[in-house]
C-alpha cells in the first residue's frame, strides 16, 4: 500500500497506483492539515465575497449569491459542466485523473471537505472510475468538463465503470457502503477547477513512451546484429564529444544490450588492419543513418521524455486550481494555477519526440524489407516463394500510413488557443487535448514498433543467427517470438499486430 500525502508523489509511485492497481491510504497529518484548510475557509468566507463561494463563476463572478444557495451552487456548476462528449477514456486515464486530482487537494490549499480526499481514495482502491468523455477541455480554469465527470460520481449521481461493467453510481454506492461527499463551501469548483485530466493522461503517456524509447534502442541493436554493423557508432569516445545526456545514454544502453555480440564487427578488423585489394567495396563503409545515428536521433526524444517526465510530476504536486485557500497567511488568494500551459507544452514535445522515434522505426523497417538497400534478406523478407508469396509487403503499409498519421497529428496543440467563456477564458492552452492526441501518437507507434519487432524476428529467422546475437538481445528477442512470431506463410496479420502492441506496452526487459 502506498501512503499519500507523506512525501510527493513518484512517477513510481503514480505507475503502480495507475497502471497495477497498488492500493492507496492518506497520510494521518496530510488529512489532517486538509480539515483545517476547510475549517479556515469556512470562518474565514464570513461576511467576505469569496470567488466561487458566494459569487458566480467565469464571467457571471459579479452576480452576488445568497448564502442559502451555496449547495445548491456548487452542484449547478458541477452538472453545468458534465457536457463532454466522444469516446469514454480508458480505465488507465481515469484511475491517473483521480489520483491527480487527490494529490493536489490532499496538500491542504483548496479548503473542500474532508469526505473528498476519502471518497477518491475509495474510487481509487474500489475500483469505481467514473464515465468522462475525452472531448471537452480548453485546459484552462483547468480541465472543468472532464472533472465534473469525476465530480458529478462523488456526488453520487451519473455512471461508473466498475470491473469491465458500466453501472449507475448510485448502486455502486448501494453496493459499497458509499455516501456522496459533503458540499460545504466550494467543493464542486475545487474538484473541477484544475489541470487533474491533462496531468493524469500526461504521466501514463510518459509511462508508455519511456517503453516505446527502451523498444527503440533495443529494436536499433538488433537491426545492426542483423546486418553485422560496425561497433564504432555507438562507442564511448565518439559520442563522449558530443556533449548530450540523452546521446550518451543511448549509446551506453546499446553498447550494455550488444556486449559479446558475435554479429557486430569492429573496423579494424577490416579497414585498418586489412586493407581490401579491391577498388570497389562490396561491403558499406558506414551504415545507413536509420542505423548508424540511433544514439543521435533517439538521444533527444530521450531528454525530451525525461524532461517532461519532471514537469507533470511537479504539477501532479502542486496546487493547481483557484483560489488558493492559505490558512499560514490567512488569506485566499485569487489567480491562475488551473491554467495548463506547463502540461501542454511538455505534452506536444513528447507527440513530436515520439513521432520522430516512430520515423526512426519505420525507416528501419524499410530497410529490413528493401533487399537492394541491405543486400542480405529478400524482398519483404519474404520466406516463401517469391511472386507467389508476399512476406511483410501488406504490413509496410500499415506502418507507412500509420508513420504518416503521427507527422500530422504532431501540430502543436500549445499554440492553437481559441477564446471562449464570453472571452474571460481569451487564451487557453488546450493541455487535455494535447495530451490525449499525444496519446494518440504513442499507441500508433506501438502498433509502427509491433510490425518493425516483426520483421527483425522473421529476418533472425531467415539468417539464423539467433545463437550469435549479444546475451541481452538474445533474451528479448526469445521473449517477444512468444507473441511476435515470424511470418512465413500468407495469413492476416491483424490481429498479430495488435495482439503485439497490447503486447509491448507492458513488457519488462
């Protein structure tokens, strides 16, 4: 069980609560301080005019409303709001929405009740993720429609999933012994009035494209045992001056995976020691860049990742909604940390990074398929016989187009802000979107990796070369040959396709 509110949370930490189902508890003190937050405000709120308490919201803030109708309020501004549409989002991106939004309310600057922090972690630990749209966000005044999603369940009213199966929540609550949460004061804002949805999408794409990264540079080893690169393009003293993190890193791990490979050459046994009579090289002098500028090309979607990586956990453990309720200065202060550009900007930097590991992937895989460019395989190495039988011809469109798709949907979401809200919300970052488009983006380009993975196993295949492969590519390469078996005979591939990408992203090596 893992306790929240004691330190910040981990990307760790957020993996296995999201993604494993780890279950969760608040911290004693944490809660703690949040009663006292929600006690403050209440005393504090008397004979003020508070945004969001007594007032409307957005530009309706000037309308003055009467104490007897603060409940009331915040339950119109809650299913005001339950307006999204589109496809519902998966489990996973719910179950990261609501620990994202409990981490922030439980440190203790948003005043709501304490029956918030422990219906979430109910939600959280129960199972109970509530029905939200993925359309609906302008991702600033924070993630308001998808949120009121979240809110319109704690308040026991709307639908849930709950083991596979779409239930009215107020039976889920019937069956679990829940109560709806109490509105006091500003409860129904405090929950929707936040970047929770950006967020908690953002840190499972950062998840997944970490593994799209690993499958990368394993994928980028095996391509150069299949074709017997030269061992100088991954070596210490030629990307040691080059002064990047992330080329380095690279340039390790393939120098790590490759270590005793009996397929990798190295220069001086032919060209410095050896040189050949001949005029003409028969044999490539350097490889092409798809395989020769791996360390180079995935260095920065690497420090792209892990840089984005510390941006959404530092907003996972900020406070990000308004106003801010500060009990130590006595004060509610009136601003903008809803706003989501911080989220959206990082988001866009992945899609673009991801894009570009999904390019890498594809040209490798032309080169694997085209039998003039690497002068060892056959055409769409193809085990069959040739005219009669296809190979991975039909897959190569698939990841053609899928290639494609991704260029396009790499457009910046961070720079497309719309006004809306009668022009109080005049720029916008549109953060949910950029990170559900960027998720977008990552699952085709486990779908791209899936078929690259397939092609690298049915050349092993034709080469049977797996007994001299590098000790650690021969581990991943017997793992993933349980579900990415090599293709001989003419049979659709689709569900092979999927059935490896579902595959990939959860694959420890």
């Amino acid at each position: 069980m893992i306790v929240l509110g004691k330190q910040p949370l981990s990307i760790a930490e957020f993996e296995q609560i999201v993604l494993h189902n780890e279950a969760i508890s608040l911290d004693e003190s944490a809660l703690a301080k949040c009663i006292s937050n929600h006690e403050f405000l209440k005393k504090f709120s008397e004979n003020k005019i508070i945004y969001g308490i007594n007032t409307g919201f957005g530009p309706m803030a000037q309308y003055r409303i009467d104490d007897s109708q603060r409940v009331d309020l915040q339950r119109n501004l809650i299913r005001s709001h339950c307006s999204g549409s589109g496809n519902l989002l998966p489990d996973s991106l719910v179950r990261g929405v609501l620990l994202s939004r409990l981490t922030t309310l439980l440190l203790g600057y948003s005043g709501v009740h304490g029956s918030v922090l422990t219906q979430l972690m109910n939600f959280i630990n129960l199972g109970i993720l509530p029905n939200i749209r993925e359309h609906g966000s302008v991702g600033a005044s924070g993630d308001l429609v998808q949120l009121a999603q979240v809110a319109l369940v704690l308040i026991g009213e709307g639908r849930s999933s709950h083991e596979g199966k779409i239930e009215e929540t107020k039976d889920l609550f019937e069956k679990h012994g829940l109560a709806p949460i109490e509105i006091v004061a500003r409860e129904g804002l405090a929950i929707i009035n936040g970047t929770a949805a950006m967020t908690g999408i953002g840190l499972v794409n950062i998840i997944r494209a970490k593994q799209l990264y690993r499958l990368a540079v394993m994928a980028s080893c095996l391509i150069n045992e299949i074709v017997s690169s030269f061992d100088d393009h991954f070596a210490q003293p030629l990307n040691d001056v080059k002064k990047h993190k992330g080329q380095r890193a690279v340039a390790s791990m393939m120098r790590d995976l490759l270590k005793d490979s009996h397929c990798i050459r190295q220069r001086d046994s032919i060209y410095y020691n050896n040189i050949p009579d001949h005029s003409v090289f028969t044999d490539k002098v350097q490889e092409y860049y798809s395989l020769r500028c791996v360390p180079q090309i995935l260095g920065p979607v690497l420090d792209t990742i892990d840089y984005a990586e510390q941006i959404l956990i530092d907003e996972s453990n900020s406070v990000n909604d308004n106003p801010i309720i500060s009990e130590e200065h006595e004060y509610v202060f009136h601003g903008g940390n809803f706003h989501g550009d911080y989220v959206s900007l990082e988001m866009d930097k992945v899609k673009i990074a991801v894009t570009r590991l999904c390019m890498l992937m594809e040209r490798q895989l032309n080169f694997l398929l085209n039998d003039h460019l690497n002068q060892k395989l056959p055409p769409f190495i193809n085990l069959g016989k040739l005219g009669f039988n296809f190979g991975l011809q039909g897959a190569q469109f698939t990841a053609t187009s899928t290639t494609a798709e991704n260029q396009t949907l790499s457009f910046p979401m961070y720079v497309h802000s719309i006004s809306c809200n009668k022009d109080n919300q005049d720029i916008v970052s549109m953060g949910s979107n950029s990170a559900l488009i960027t998720r977008k983006v990552i699952d085709n380009s486990f779908e791209v990796i899936a078929i690259h993975l397939m092609a690298i196993v049915t050349s092993i295949e034709y080469l049977k070369i797996h007994n001299h492969l590098a000790p650690a590519t021969q581990k991943f390469y017997k793992t993933i040959k349980e579900f990415i078996p090599p293709v001989i005979e003419d049979l659709p591939l689709s569900d092979k396709i999927n059935n490896a990408a579902r595959h990939l992203k959860d694959l420890n090596f």
